[in-house]
C-alpha cells in the first residue's frame, strides 16, 4: 500500500495528464443539436381591389360580348352637350331627402381583352362639394328593347306625331364601383346597378333612346342605382343617377316638373338643388395653371 503522499502525488499527475477542455469550442452536446431549419411564411394573397373583384365576378353573356366587340357604348354616359339634348352631366338623388346630386365622366377606357369592362375616372358635386372618383362599369346582360305599346302609340298620336318606335333598340344592364378620392373629406364609394337604353342606327351609331318607362332604365336612357358608403364612417346613403331627369324624376318626386311644352322643375324642389340646373357652369373643368415667371 502506498504512502497518502504518494497516492496524492498520483492522483494529480493522472489529472494533469488529461486534457482541459477549449473554453472557445463547443460542448459535446451542443455540438451534436440539431439546427432548426428557418420556415418562411407562405405569402398572404392579395385581396383584388373593389375594381378588379367586381371585374372578376362578372358573368358576360355571350351576346353581350359579340356586340360590344362591335360597338362602343360609352357614349351614352360620356356625350358632348352638341350631341345630345341631355349633356354630359348625369343627375341624381342622393342621400334620404333626395337632394341633387352631379356626376361627370370625364374618362372613359374599353378594357380591350374585356369589351364589357369600363374603367372610368370622373368627379362628383354634391352641396358645391367637388370630389374625383375612378372605378369600373361592367356590362353583363343584352335584350332587346319590347315593340312600342298601343298606348304609347296613341300619347304620340295625340301630339300629332306618327311614331311606332325605333328598330335595333336594346337594354343592357350590369354593375358598377366608383371610388371617390380617399384624401377628400367625406369621401366613400358608390355601388350599384347600372341599366341602359339605347338604339343602334342605320350608321352604326348608339343614340339613347328607351321605348317607355317600362324599360330597365325606366326611360332614364342611363340609370344607376345603389348606395354610397362612408369610408371613415361606414355610414350608407342611397343614389340614383340618370341621364334624363325629367322623364325619370317623376319616379321619385311627385308633380318633379311643371309645364308641357316649356317643362321646368316644380319650385317646390328648389330647396333640394334643383334651382340651378339651367345654369351653363363646368364645375368640373380644371381651374387653369398659373404659368410660373
């Protein structure tokens, strides 16, 4: 048996035989971890803007197709003021108590692989508030417009005109989105139904033109129906917009307009913004750049 002191000496020489480990090296066990491979989420879908999805969701009958291939009806919410006795400011209501309401289309693009989707830029007047908006028009449905009645027949004989109603007469109808300008105070988006009724002459040009008031327009020519939402607010208005108001305004007001050869608005809607239709103002027109000296 070996002395303490001996054991002892051994002890520590067998100790500073074995190896002191690196500080800077990893341990055995953490060295031997797995990594974990870094997952990268899947990307989250776009959400299509409101003109697109409504683009997408649009069902174009074929002969709806065919003849907008053929003819561009645009025209009928973009005419010049020479060219049609209505102008280019279609009018409306808007909003519970109905008040005046103007929109103005002052671009109008024919989608040229869609032929039944319109991109519109345009601006709107409500109360001298002037707002721009863009969007989309999108036409789904055609038929032809029903032959002039018997009763109709008779009212324009009355008037002494001979009149049984126009050939190549048609109704289209589908849906439209117009945005207002999210900058502006107030602003929301308009959604709705759009109907039109229009003829196509011996020239090949469209011409508004509804058989009666039984057509989808309800002889509007250009009707839009739908609501305005609030983006801020989420508040919703209804809107109505035609082309022609005076044939159309009786849907809505009672008495809207007074007189039979010289028609006018009954003044008791003056109240609502009616009292300044007749006046020659393009509120829309851009205010002329100052040229910088």
């Amino acid at each position: 048996m070996k002395p303490v002191s001996a054991l002892v000496l051994s002890l520590g020489l067998l100790a500073a035989c074995q190896r002191t480990p690196d500080a800077n090296k990893p341990s055995v066990s953490a060295a031997a971890a797995p990594r974990t491979a870094a997952v990268t989420p899947a990307p989250t879908p776009a959400r299509p803007t409101p003109d697109e999805a409504l683009v997408q969701a649009a069902a174009p009958a074929p002969e709806m197709t065919a003849f907008l291939k053929k003819y561009d009806v645009s025209s009928l919410w973009t005419l010049e003021p020479e060219e049609s006795p209505y102008g280019e400011v279609l009018n409306g209501f808007f909003g519970p108590d109905k008040y005046r309401i103007e929109f103005v289309f002052t671009s109008v693009e024919r989608d040229t692989l869609q032929p039944h989707v319109f991109r519109v830029r345009g601006k709107d007047r409500f109360k001298k508030v002037i707002t721009p908006f863009e969007g989309v028009i999108v036409l789904e449905q055609l038929a032809d417009q029903p032959a002039l009645s018997e009763a109709k027949k008779k009212e324009y004989a009355a008037h002494g005109y001979d009149f049984t109603g126009y050939p190549n007469s048609y109704s289209a109808i589908g849906h439209f989105v117009l945005r207002e300008d999210a900058s502006q105070g107030k602003a929301g988006e308009f959604r709705g139904d759009v109907a039109l009724d229009f003829r196509v002459d011996e020239d090949g040009k469209i011409q508004p033109y509804a058989v009666d008031a039984n057509t989808p327009s309800k002889e509007a020519n250009v009707l839009l129906t739908g609501n305005w939402t609030s983006y801020a607010t989420g508040q919703r208005k209804p809107l109505v917009l035609v082309s022609d108001i005076f044939s159309y305004g009786r849907e809505v007001f009672s008495e809207f307009v007074v007189g039979e050869r010289d028609v006018d608005f009954n003044p008791k809607y003056a109240k609502l913004g009616w009292d300044s239709y007749w006046e020659n103002d393009e509120w829309w027109a851009d205010a002329p750049k100052t040229a910088s000296l």
